[in-house]
C-alpha cells in the first residue's frame, strides 16, 4: 500500500492535486493543515466543501471545537490510526497538507517530551511581561530552524519550544529526526512550487474571495462557538485579523491586507521548511503535475 504525501506552501494548488492522485490511485486522504482540523473554519482555511472532494473520502477535517487546542503529539497519534486503517481496508493514502511539523510527525519518529509545569508557568509569566515577539526573539537564537517552522504569533507554541529545549538543553528541532528514522521508508513526497510572483497574485486573490465567500460572518460564528476560549485557532492566519477587526482595533481594510501580508510571509516560511527535507521531490509550475506524479510511482 502506498502512502504519497502532497505537500508546498498555501494557494499552491495542493487539494486539487491530492484529489486527482488519489482517485488515480484509489486512495483516501488524511489532512494534513493544522487549521483544517478545526469545525467552523472554513472559508478561511480554504478547506474544500464534500462537493469539491471528488468523492475522495477525507479524514481529520472538522474534528475539533475551535475553543480547542491541538498538539503535533494528538495529531500524529490519530494520523497514524488513520493510515493503518485506509491501508487495512486495500486503499493507498495521500496525506496533503502545508503544515510541515504534522507530515513530519507523522512519517517520522518524532519525541515529545512531557510538559515541565514549572517550567511552562514561569514561560507563560515571562510572555506576560516581555511580550511574545521578546520570547519569539529567544528563540530565533537558540534555534534559528524552530522559528521557521513557528509562527511569531502563535505564542502557545514559541513557548513549547523554549520549555522543551529548557528541559532537554537541546534545540527543539533535535527532535526532528533524519531521513533514515523514517517510521514510513518507502512513502513518496512531492512538493509544489510556484513562481514568487504568481504565488503571491493567488494568495491576494485568496484573501479578496474569503471576503466575498463572508469570512467576517464565519468568525463571528467561531466566536460564538467558543473561539476566543482557545489559543490555538484564534491565531490562524485571517482570523486572527479579523478578531482585530472586530474588537474595534483595526479597520476591515488593515485587517485584510495584514491577512495578505502575513499569509505571504507564511508561505514564505513554508517554502523554506520544506526545502530542508530532501525527500520531496519539486514539481515546477510548467510541469504537468498529475503526470509527473504518476511517472515517478510508475518508476518505482
């Protein structure tokens, strides 16, 4: 049974291709999107509707309350049932997905350390009084490869890092294991790149369209059902800025525009995140990309 992995950075076209594949190679798909996850987030996560999936059956969509936190340990454990599964039941897997640490998680043997409670308390104390760009700084320093892959806003994560290098006096990305600790070997991972400019053409585009499809209104609704309770979806990209919005501290137009900033810097971080992992093959933007897919599995 195969497992193939789509993966690149946001509005590159991934679900689209996910979808193809898997009805190529009869499979099911596993998401992959740390945001996806989540019931309600919809339009701001572009998730595909049940009438966009090709009658590709998806798991791990819409299976937390936004009022929720996630960890890559949660994600990795259900992920991998997942795959164990579709495989019993005769059926390929196509995990798709721009969020590199939960692909890692799981096609590698990734360690977790336990929480440290004095430790967390005395980090969430301290973002409390330096503020969390000071703690996202920390740990710039202490382990450049982690900042990447985190986001300067989802603080609940910078200090994960910072405790788990406090308790094992190890960069947190330590536990990012090489190729060759690989749980899946055989597993295929192609990436999707786009010319910068185009990229960034599609994200704005992106943006503009969840204003049309009613992004406001949908996070009202997450509000309504418990957002703000949580730390983990209130920062996704968008709704974040339009929990902003709507506590009056900035305009509808500063909110969009910094949702097509920051989403253009994430997929920046993105690209560089997956540009470590040698495994991935690229398909460019003017090659064919089912077709490409398919040569490589029939190579095999």
């Amino acid at each position: 049974m195969e497992i193939i992995v789509i993966a690149g950075a946001t509005a590159t076209g991934k679900s689209e291709l996910a979808i193809q594949v898997a009805q190529e190679i009869d499979a099911q798909i596993i998401n992959a999107d740390s945001m996806q996850i989540y019931k309600g987030m919809n339009i701001g996560t572009a998730k595909l509707s049940i009438a966009e999936r090709g009658g590709i059956e998806h798991h791990l969509l819409d299976i937390l309350d936004v009022s929720k936190d996630s960890t890559v340990a949660w994600y990795q454990g259900l992920a991998r049932e997942k795959v164990n599964e579709i495989h019993s039941q005769g059926k390929n897997v196509v995990i798709v997905g721009g969020t590199g640490l939960y692909i890692k998680s799981i096609l590698d043997e990734l360690n977790f350390p336990d929480t440290d409670p004095m430790i967390r308390k005395s980090l969430e104390i301290e973002a409390e009084r330096i503020g969390g760009d000071a703690l996202f700084s920390r740990l710039e320093k202490l382990d450049p490869a982690a900042a990447i892959a985190i986001d300067r806003a989802n603080l609940r994560r910078v200090i994960r890092a910072l405790e788990v290098i406090e308790i094992t006096g190890k960069p947190f990305t330590a536990n990012l294991p090489r190729e060759e600790s690989s749980r899946y070997p055989k597993a295929m991972q192609f990436g999707l790149v786009m010319e910068r400019d185009h990229l960034i053409d599609r994200i704005d585009a992106r943006v503009e369209k969840m204003w049309q499809l009613g992004f406001i209104e949908e996070v009202r609704a997450c509000i309504a059902n418990g957002m703000l309770e949580g730390r983990t979806s209130q920062l996704a990209l968008g709704y974040s800025q339009i929990v902003a919005l709507l506590n009056g501290t900035i305009s509808e137009d500063e909110a969009k525009e910094d949702t097509k900033r920051a989403t253009r810097q994430y997929a920046r971080r993105q690209e560089t995140w997956f540009s470590r992992d040698e495994r991935i093959q690229w398909i460019s933007p003017t090659q064919p990309r089912l077709e490409r897919v398919m040569e490589v599995l029939a190579s095999r």
